[in-house]
C-alpha cells in the first residue's frame, strides 16, 4: 500500500497522506483551503513498515482506507472536527 505525503505552503509542520498521487479529491476543500499550495515530500509503501517517525502506521493506513487521507498535525494539535 503505497502513499504519497505532501506539506502545504502555509501550515508548518502539517502533512497530508493520500493513496493516489497527487489526488486530493478525498481531502475537504476546507482543509486544502488552509493547507495552501500543495507541495510532494515523499512516496512510502506502508506495507514494507513496521512504523512511521511521528504517525502511528495503524491510523494511517485505517484513514487511508475508510477516507482517503490522513493528516498529520504537528504533535500537540488537533484536527478540528467541524472540517473532517
């Protein structure tokens, strides 16, 4: 199961993990809206992982199935419920 991570040009620190590359078409345009410009930091196979360095691999790949995407906030911040 492959991933790509992008960051966005206005939010530090903040992540978002999509199945397909370059496909946002999961992720609410609210969130993108916040994100800014879209930039690719790398492609990871979750199936060759036993772990992520700030995401819990579980999490990631349950979000990845069930909606598309996984955000990953900086440690300390939440996703606001009203967007997802």
């Amino acid at each position: 199961m492959n991933t790509w991570i992008y960051k966005g040009s206005r939010k530090p620190d903040t992540y978002i993990y999509v199945s397909s590359e370059n496909d946002f078409s999961a992720v609410p345009d609210a969130i993108l809206g916040l994100m800014g410009e879209m930039q690719f930091v790398l492609e990871v196979d979750l199936a060759e992982r036993e772990k992520l360095a700030l995401a819990d691999i579980d999490a990631v790949r349950q979000q990845l199935a069930s909606q598309g995407f996984y955000i990953q906030m900086p440690p300390g911040d939440k996703v606001p419920e009203k967007v997802c």
